[in-house]
C-alpha cells in the first residue's frame, strides 16, 4: 500500500519533473542542437500533457481518490513510462531510437488501460441496475368502479 499511495502523489509532480530531465539529460549527455530542438518542440509537450492525461484518467476513479492509492496495473504501466523516459533523456546514440519506441508505445498501453479501468469502475453493476430500476407498470389494468346508491 506505500507504494501504491507513493505513487499516487508522484503523479503530478512527474508532469513538471519528467520534461525538467528531458532538458538536464540533454545538458549531461552533451547532445546536438537537433537534440535540443527535439526535446523543446516534441519531448517536452507531449510528456507535460501526457502525464497530465495519465494523472487526470487515474485520479478520477472513484477507488484512487477513496484510497488514494493507485492500482498494481497503474504502478506497473506508469512506472515502466517513467523508466524509459528517463533512459531517453540520456540520449544514448545506439538505444536511442529503441527507447523512444518503447516508451510512446508504453504510453499509448498504459493510456488504454488507464481508460479501461475507468470505463470499468464507473459502469453501473447488475444489482445496482435491479435496485434502482424504475418500476414497470403492470401489463393488466384493473378498473374499479364506485356505484352510488341512488337513495342516499
């Protein structure tokens, strides 16, 4: 459980910290200036907003925010992104390319199953919906009709 709720408070943080390595990385590994443009325009962005979706999908099921602790699948997918992400900002001439691979395809898994278990927990369950079905009318109608005594 650490664990899990160690994560769940990483992942806004990660949104600012992740990029920040992208720019060190290229700084320590002393990349070219195609790096740098690289890192500026794509890598910067797309994991600020990706990690800012990721961090959205996951904190938004009712379990994580009841816990507040991500799920085992979550620590998992997540923490494989970030690993790679961070491999990539070493910029590494021969695992470059692979890493980057890796990692867009890791994000795009993780993603879908951040979106799954979303659209999972938040489905209603068969006896919700047989408790909180509305009523059916009866398929037979009986009328009752007053007579009145004319005397009275």
């Amino acid at each position: 459980m650490p664990l899990r709720r160690g994560f769940f408070f990483w992942l806004l943080p990660s949104a600012v910290i992740l990029p920040l390595w992208l720019i060190i990385g290229w700084i320590v590994s002393d990349a070219g200036g195609w790096a740098l443009a690289w890192v500026l325009v794509v890598a910067i962005p797309s994991v600020l907003i990706g990690q800012l979706a990721l961090t959205l999908l996951i904190r938004s099921r009712g379990t994580v925010r009841h816990t507040r602790a991500v799920s085992w699948w979550d620590v998992g997918g997540v923490g494989l992104w970030h690993v790679l992400t961070i491999a990539v900002g070493f910029f590494s001439e021969a695992w470059f390319w692979p890493l980057l691979f890796a990692a867009t395809v890791v994000f795009l898994g993780v993603f879908w199953l951040s979106l799954r278990q979303l659209f999972q927990e938040t489905r209603p369950s068969v006896i919700l919906r047989r408790y909180t079905a509305p009523a059916r009318t009866p398929e037979s109608v009986v009328v009752v009709e007053e007579k009145r005594d004319p005397l009275v």
